[in-house]
C-alpha cells in the first residue's frame, strides 16, 4: 500500500488516493484511541498500588493530610512495621501454612487426579461431580461442625493445624485442574511404561509426574496464594491465639492498632502484597518455561 | 482358570482405584459429607457450645427467616452485588479483554499491569481501597474535590459501600481479562473477513460474529461471577471493619455490616450467629440456605458448561 502511494511517476487517480489516506488516517485514529485507552486503563490499575506506597514512605504527620508525594522519604517506616510485636510471627506463620499446605495439597491431590484422569473404574464421573460440588461449596456451609471438631474434640484451636491437617487429603480445586491437565497426557506414554514393566505407582512417578510439572506448578502457584490469602481459616482458628496469626490475618489488627498511621499501615500492606506479585513474576516463567520445555501442551 | 485370574485381576484393578483415590475418599467423608450432615443435625437443635445440644424443632428456622434483624439485609445485599457487581465485572472483564486483544504495542506490558491487581491479596487490597477512597485524606477524594466533584463518603455511607467495593471488585478483574482474551483469541479470522467482505461495522461484528462465538465463556463467568457472590467473605467485612474504625485488635467485637448493615453477605451471618453469638443452631441453618442457594447455582454451571468442564474427554 505505502509503496504505491511512494511511486511518484505513475501517480494513483486522485480518488482511490483519497480513499487510501482516509483509510490511513483512520488506522492512525484507530490506533491512538486504541492507545489513549490502554493508557488509562493501565493508570485505574497502577494508581492504587503507587498511591499506597507513596503513602507508605510518608512521615506520620504528612500521612494524615492531603498530601498525594511524600515530602520526605521516611524508609525507615517499614523497619517500624518490622519492629511491630508479631509482625515476624505472622511472616513465619504465613510461610509455614502456605508452604507445608502446598506441599500436603500436592502430595494428596495428585494420585486422585490421576486415577480420575487414566483409570476406567464405576462410580468414576459421580466421583468428578462430587469434587466439583466441593470445589464450589463456600467454607462457612461446614464452618459449624468442623469448628466443633477440631476445637471441642481435638482441642487444635489456637492452631493453624485446622487448616493443614485437611490438605493432607485431597483439594477439589487442586484435584480438578490436575486431572484436566492429566487428560492432555497421551495414553501411549502409559502403555508404553506398563510395557517397560512399570506398576502403577512407578509409571506415575517416573513417566507422568515429569510430564506434569507445569500443571503441578500451577497448583502448587494458586494453593500458595489461597494460603497466603485467606482470612477466614485463621479468624475462625486462630484468632484467639495471636502467636498463631497469619499475615493476612494480623495486617488487618495492624490497622487496630495504629488507627490513623496510614502510613505505617500502608507500609505493612505493601509487604503483604510484595511476596504474592514476585512468586508471580518467577512462577510465570517457570511456568511458561514448563509448558513449552514438556511439549505437552500441543 | 482363566476366569480365576480375571476376577483376582479385577480385584487387584479395583484395589488400585482405591489406593489411589484413597486421600479424597477420607477427605470427602471427613470434611464434606460428615460436616454437612451435621450442618442439618445442628439446625434443629438449640447448642451454645456449653450446655449439650437440645432439639428445639424448627425454632432456628423461625427465627432466621423471621426475627434475625440481619437475614434479609444480607440477602438484598447478595442480589444488589450479584446484579451490579456480577454484571459490571463481566461487560468491564470483556471490555478489557477486548483492548489487550486489540493493542499491538506494548501488549505484554499491558497484560502485566492490568493483571497484577487480581494478585493482590482480599485483605491488603480492600485495605488499600478503604484508604484510597477514605472521606478524610484519601487521594480519590482530594482528587475529586480539586476537580469540583462531590467526594462521596464511599465505605462510610450506606448508599455508596457497595459501589466502591464493585470499585474493587473491577481494580481486580484480571481472571476475567485472561478468561475472554482467551475466548476472543479463538474466534475464527475467516468469520471476520467473512462478515467485513459483506460490509459490517465494528459493531455488527461485534454483535454477529464475537458475541455468538464467546456466548459460552460469558455464560461461564456469569455463573461463577454469581457463585463467588454467595461466598463474598472478606472485601466487606475488611472494608466494614477498617471504614467503623473502632476496632482495636482483631477481636470476636465488631458491628458485622458496617454501614448501617450495607456490607453484610450470607457467610457473614454465619460468623455473626456462630462465633459472635454462639447460637450454633442458626448459624446452620444460615449455612444451608448459602449451600442451597450456591449448589443450585454450581448445578446450573454444570449443566450449561457443556463443553467446558469435559474437555480433554
């Protein structure tokens, strides 16, 4: 196109050439709108974030105006956040839960999915529904009973064992995204294992976990954040007990406590968020990486 | 003979399944089928925890339906979010998902950054929100008052807690972007040449080529979008919490609703009746409406699904 509009010794009939410069003009247009809303879209999604942590490096007396840019730069108000009883607590906390309840997920997840990925057994699409309806069913349904089971029978209150013990047998969400990822394995690779004179456990272990890392990670991506995010496991479990609390459960006292320190609570509201979006930024490639490297996708 | 080894064959293929399967067979018998059957049990009883259970018929329901002074406020609640927020989540979801799937520069960027904010985790984000959007300092409000705007009182004013927690409800709409750009991705380019050969504006292929072809995926996140309303937990009571501003730890003692009852949802009442005030009774029969109403939904999705749920099969 632009090279017949460039050709100037057989110049183009004045009305296709009209034609051609509204099209271009309209595809510049196009472009800019196109562009003009990215760009506002991307400020509705960043400005929070900027706002927090520019809040989070003001001084105490600046936090509380209207103030949008911090005057000075106060870094040392998250060393106070640090300093603040429990905070590393909670940090330890955190990771033990979502570190111990991904590794249980995984470990009691996987051989469910594949059973109801490979294996041809009755009572096999009733088992899928079943899982499915757990994986929808809100956690406050079964709150009750289970409350009274692991307080007044086993006495964990105080714990985050509640919380843990359960992922020890099987995670609906997990098992469900496995087994779909399971499907995708060719049944040939299996075959061939049980040729070679691999029993089942072997063939899982040594042919279809190594294909399944990039679905194993992705599990083990969204367990993580669950833990790391959920708030109403540790308020029902651990709330008498702040040695027990976790991050996203002892950030919100944080905010108790310092009533009117937007700054200081801001502060701790960015280290809660900062680990979630740098496991992302890793666990992405790895991810990607995983998808392409295993070839199973395809 | 032969027969022999078949059965024990078949015997040792069921005793296989069943190894496997084992984890999810304790789990689904201890923290489902056990705990909702109990869930019934407890709503025809009177227990506070202390004194042992004792039956006391269809007083529970009674009183939920009829004297719990927090029941139907929550249910409105639910159908406001559900209406509003359900329905602005999947038209805003599309409409960004359209523009990443539109922009040619920089696409990668933009992915990132609109996607980032899904990440954040319920409790720091609706923390950043009740700061950002409070009537005393926060940015939003000096924002709109240097522009000339009325600043509204957002999560301290009844009529405006629910808009801006559907605020940041869009902030974090990076599933439904990921889901739709997906779906947009998979419309055949045919269909398009098809439709702009024969003259159709930006518009008619829209409505004629794309929407037909994502019906599904919208479908999809309507449903999921209502049965995550059901389970809306943390955003408004966080938001309620912090907004009341009189909560000194993170004790059991808080007014749930904060204002004026404007953020309650269902699960809510069942901390509320449960923990707050230890009438285990009601506080079951709150959780059965909730899981009827959510699996009468998860039904739907199923059924509707389609496609979806098998693929791969």
């Amino acid at each position: 196109m632009t090279q017949v509009l460039d050709q100037p010794v057989k110049p183009a009939p004045p009305l296709v050439s009209g034609a051609e410069r509204t099209a271009r003009r309209r595809a510049l247009l196009e472009w800019i709108a196109l562009h003009s809303l990215g760009v506002a879209a991307a400020l509705f999604f960043t400005l929070p974030f900027v706002f927090v942590f520019l809040t989070s490096l003001m001084s105490d007396t600046q936090a509380l105006s209207r103030d949008l840019v911090p005057h000075t730069w106060e870094w040392g108000n998250y060393a106070k956040v640090f300093d603040t009883p429990g905070f590393l607590t909670w940090w330890r906390n955190t990771l033990v839960y979502a570190g111990l309840g991904t590794a249980l997920t995984v470990v009691s997840s996987v051989p469910v999915a594949y059973a109801l990925a490979k294996f041809r057994f009755r009572g096999r699409d009733l088992s899928l529904m079943l899982v499915i309806s757990m994986m929808m069913l809100p956690p406050q349904v079964v709150v009750i009973p289970m409350y009274l089971f692991w307080a007044k029978q086993l006495d964990l209150s105080g714990t985050l064992w509640p919380l843990m013990i359960p992922m020890a047998f099987g995670d609906a969400f997990s098992i469900f995204l496995l087994r779909q990822f399971l499907m995708t394995i060719p049944n040939e690779y299996l075959d061939a294992a049980r040729v070679d004179g691999c029993g089942d456990l072997g063939t899982l272990l040594k042919v279809v976990l190594p294909m399944a890392r990039p679905g194993i990670a992705a599990v083990a991506l969204f367990q993580f954040f669950y833990a790391w995010n959920d708030y109403f496991g540790p308020q029902i479990y651990a709330s008498e007990n702040p040695g027990a609390w976790t991050l996203s459960y002892g950030l919100e006292s944080f905010k108790g406590a310092h009533h009117t320190d937007w700054n200081l609570t801001m502060a701790a509201t960015v280290l809660v968020m900062a680990p979630v979006i740098l496991v992302f930024f890793f666990a992405q490639k790895a991810f990607v990486e995983g998808v392409t490297l295993t070839g199973v996708k395809g | 003979m032969s027969a022999l080894t078949l059965a024990s064959k078949r015997r040792r293929s069921a005793l296989r399944t069943l190894a496997f399967m084992s984890p999810w067979l304790i789990g689904f018998a201890v923290f489902f089928a056990y705990p909702l059957i109990s869930t019934v049990y407890f709503s025809f009883m009177h227990y506070d925890g202390f004194r042992p259970p004792t039956w006391s018929g269809g007083k529970n329901w009674a009183y939920v339906f009829e004297h719990y002074p927090l029941f139907w406020p929550a249910l409105r609640n639910t159908l406001w979010l559900v209406l509003v927020m359900v329905t602005l989540r999947v038209v805003f979801g599309l409409g960004v998902g359209l523009l990443i799937t539109k922009i040619k520069t920089g696409t990668g960027l933009f992915r990132t950054l609109f996607y980032l904010p899904y990440l954040a985790p319920p409790v720091a984000a609706t923390m950043a929100f009740a700061f950002l959007l409070n009537p005393g300092t926060g940015p939003v409000n000096s924002i709109l008052e240097k522009a000339g705007v009325p600043a509204p009182g957002w999560f301290n004013d009844p009529a405006w807690s629910k808009p801006a927690l559907t605020l940041l409800a869009l902030w974090g709409i990076g599933d439904l972007m990921v889901i739709f750009m997906a779906a947009l991705l998979d419309v055949p380019a045919e269909q398009y040449e098809a439709a702009q050969l024969d003259g159709a504006s930006a518009w008619q292929r829209f409505r004629y080529v794309t929407l037909p072809n994502i019906a599904p995926i919208v479908m999809f996140a309507v449903v999921t979008g209502v049965i995550q309303t059901m389970q809306y937990y943390t955003q408004p009571l966080i938001a309620g919490k912090v907004a009341s501003g009189v909560i000194q730890g993170a004790g059991t003692q808080f007014e749930p609703g904060y204002p004026d009852k404007s953020t309650l949802t269902l699960p809510q009442l069942v901390y509320n009746l449960g923990f707050q005030r230890f009438d285990y009774g009601s506080a079951c029969v709150v959780a059965l409406v909730l899981f009827a109403l959510s699996t009468a939904f998860t039904a739907l999705l199923m059924r509707r699904r389609g496609g979806l749920i098998q693929a791969g099969d």
